[in-house]
C-alpha cells in the first residue's frame, strides 16, 4: 500500500506539473506575442518618428524661408509705413498751408473791403475839403485884413505894454514896462504845453497863487486870461517893491548885530515858498569898508530857497575865519534878488 500510495502520489505531482507546464507554456507564449506585438508597435514608433523627424527638418528648411520671407515682407511694410507717413505728413502740411492761405486771403479781403470804406471816406474828406478850401479862398480876403490889425494889435501890445514872447525849451512871455522905476527891467514867465497839460518851467520874480493860476489855466485853458492874470500879478509885486531885500551882517568889536530893508524875516515867510516855481534867489556878498561902502563884489550866486538859517550858514562858509577874526571897520553885506 505505501508503494500503491507513493505511485498514485507521483502521478498526481506529475500530473500537477503537466499542468504548471502547460499554464507556463500558454503564458510564455502570451508573454512571446505581447513582446513581439511590443517589439512592432516600437519598430512602428521608430518609423513614425522617424519620419517626423524627416518631416520636421523639412518643415525647418521650409520655416527658415518662410521667416526669410516674412523678413522680406515685414522690410517692405516697413518701406510701406515710411512712405506712406511722409505722404500723411506732406499731405497735412499741405492742409495747413491751404488753411493758412485761406486766412491770408479772407484777411485779404478786409483789408481791401476796409481800403475800399477809407477809399469812400477819403474821397468824401477830399471833397468837404475842397469844399472848404473854396470857403477858405474866400476868407482869405478878410484874413488878411484881420492878420493886420492883429499884427498892429501886437505891435501896439510891445511897443506899450513891453509885451514879447520867445519860444525854446517852452514859451517865455516876457513884459516890461511894469516896474515904473525902471521900465526896461523884465518880468517873465515859461510855460509849456505838453500831452494837453500846462506846467509852469520858471517865474520871475515869483508870484503868489501861482499853483492855483495854473491849476485854473488847466482847467478853462484860458490863455489869454492866465497871461492877463500874471502881468497883473507882476505889477502888484513891482507895487510890493520886494524884489530887493537886503540883510546885513556887522561886526563893530563890540556885539554882532543884524540890519535889513523892512523885515527880512517876515518877508520871506510871506513869499509864496513852494508853491508853483521854485523861488530864484541869487545871493550877492559884498565886502565894503564902513566909510566907503562902494559897489559890490559878488562873491557867489545861487539859485535855490533860502530860510534866514540858510543865509548865515552860507555866511559862514564864505567867512571860515568867524566875524571876529575881520577888521573893526569891514563888515560885509548880503543882497538878495527875489
């Protein structure tokens, strides 16, 4: 029994490993066809790439023309741009010029519609004037019989009245026969007329309200008033008789004491200082001896407003060794000139 068991034991082992063998022969010819059917699809694979790679170093060939190409192309457009810019650009300068001719030309056209308007004002102008020109021709008659009696008018105003006039920097109006002592002494005064305005240049000698006369001059522009006005007013300053003052300085070794012509002081407080012109006043220092006074020496003019302090520094400028360094019997004396 155990050689019976150990046989059917062999066959079943044997029978076991038919069947492993069989199993095993299946699978490795599943194995076998899978490798070969692996082995083509990789052949295949290979071919397919292969070709694309063929294929793709053609299509390389073909996209380097093609980019050769599309330079070319995109160098044309360029060309293309470029030309067609500078056909915009002359295209709009040539719109800028036609506008700027089109202004030009309107303005143009004013110009010649406003010549043509002054052209029928001038003509009206030139018509009114020989319109009046004929009036004029007229009067002309009657002008000069006027011219002559204004001119004998005016010969009678020099030759009574000391009346002239001189023109210049402005217009001087000069008069004489004011001053009854002394007749061909002159009185004047300058004025110019500038941008409609009068303004006073000089007067001499000064007279008073004279800010006023002009302010009222401006006002009415009555020339002949205003003229008739100052003649007047230098008569009533011939009248006055302030246009000599004098103001004496002495030193006789005892006390310094002071002399003048009427009240100094008082007087040139009461001229019109300021106002209008300035006052000309000329100064005239005299050196004279108590016995014998004799004519003056003029030691300095000047032309400027003088206070009584004014005058004794100008005295001691002119005397910078003090009045008691002078001789006893020398003084010197001050005229002034308004």
């Amino acid at each position: 029994m155990t050689m019976q068991a150990g046989r059917v034991g062999d066959r079943d082992i044997r029978a076991k490993m038919a069947e492993l063998r069989l199993i095993t022969d299946k699978e490795i010819e599943i194995h076998q066809r899978r490798q070969e059917a692996a082995v083509l699809s990789l052949r295949k694979s290979l071919q397919s790439i292969k070709f694309d790679a063929q294929e793709t170093v053609l299509n390389q060939d073909k996209i380097g023309k093609l980019k050769a190409q599309l330079r070319a192309v995109e160098d044309d457009l360029v060309k293309a741009l470029s030309v067609k810019t500078r056909k915009e650009a002359k295209k709009m300068a040539i719109a800028d010029s036609i506008s700027a001719t089109k202004a030009r030309l309107e303005e143009h056209k004013k110009i010649v519609a406003d010549q043509r308007t002054r052209k029928d004002e001038f003509a009206a102008i030139i018509s009114e004037s020989f319109e009046a020109l004929k009036e004029n021709e007229e009067k002309h008659s009657q002008d000069a019989e006027r011219r002559e009696e204004i001119e004998e008018a005016i010969s009678w105003y020099n030759r009574v009245l000391g009346f002239r006039i001189e023109t210049g920097h402005g217009i001087k109006f000069i008069f004489s026969n004011i001053n009854k002592k002394n007749p061909n002494e002159e009185y004047y005064f300058t004025i110019r007329l500038e941008n409609d305005i009068y303004s006073l240049l000089d007067c001499h000698p000064n007279v008073s309200e004279v800010k006023k006369l002009i302010h009222e001059l401006n006002a009415t522009n009555g020339l002949y008033r205003f003229v008739r006005t100052m003649r007047a007013k230098f008569q009533e300053v011939s009248a006055v008789g302030i246009d000599l003052i004098f103001y004496t300085l002495w030193y006789n070794g005892i006390g310094e004491g002071m002399e003048w012509n009427g009240s100094f002081h008082s007087i040139l407080l009461s001229l019109p200082l300021g106002v209008g012109s300035p006052l000309i006043v000329e100064v005239q220092w005299r050196r004279m001896t108590l016995e014998k006074p004799g004519k003056p020496d003029v030691f300095k003019g000047y032309n400027r407003h003088f206070s009584p302090l004014d005058l004794l520094h100008l005295y001691a400028a002119a005397n910078p060794h003090g009045l008691r360094q002078r001789n006893e019997d020398e003084g010197c004396c001050l005229f002034i000139t308004v």
